[in-house]
C-alpha cells in the first residue's frame, strides 16, 4: 500500500524532518532502493510494504529504523492515528534502530540488526 506525501507533510508540521519517496523522485524506486536512500540520509521508513523488514534482516543492517503498518489497508486519517501512536510510545532517539510495527490494536517493536 503506497502512503499518501500527505503523511509526510503531517510529520513535518510536528517538526520531523520528513519527506515522501516521491519527493526524492523515488516513488517507482525499487524496495532496495528506498531503503538506501533512507539508509544514506538516516531516515526512518514508513510503509505498509512487507518487503522492508525482509530486506533489512538480509542485509544484518542496524538501520534504517521502520514503522511498518500491518493489519489491512488505511485511510489517511488511520495512517496518521498509527504514525502519532508510534511517536507517543517509541523514543525518537530510538527510531533509527527499531522496527516498529503497528496494526490496529498493537504496537510491537524490535530492535536493529535482525
């Protein structure tokens, strides 16, 4: 499930130095390109795609850190919910070295390297 940019544009009004894959002109990007653009930038990757935590235990990365939204699809309005529930639960600082994952009910993390 793509994420709307409106996600990132939400983030960045709550002060995060956030931008959206198409923003980087990323948006047809393969997985693993995604993720080393985060990786090279030190961001943290937001995504419902579950190839992402496959890819970060392939590579033994510590990084980058994802929020990863399992359980169905989402409005943009429970993408935000999810995103905000993150936030309120995981230390920022601890982000970059987490896969979090978020259904409806649940947050769950795990830290980096897998």
């Amino acid at each position: 499930m793509a994420l709307s940019p409106q996600l990132g544009v939400w983030l960045s009004a709550q002060g995060h130095d956030a931008v959206h894959a198409s923003q980087l002109t990323l948006s047809k990007a393969p997985d693993a390109e995604i993720l080393a653009a985060a990786i090279g930038q030190h961001r943290v990757v937001v995504t419902a795609d579950l190839d992402f935590p496959r890819l970060l235990a392939t590579l033994g990365a510590p990084g980058p850190g994802l929020i990863l939204l399992r359980g169905g699809n989402y409005n943009e309005s429970q993408v935000l919910e999810c995103v905000r529930r993150v936030l309120a639960i995981i230390p920022f600082d601890e982000l970059g070295r987490s896969i979090v994952v978020v259904d409806r009910d649940i947050v769950r993390r795990r830290w980096l390297p897998i």
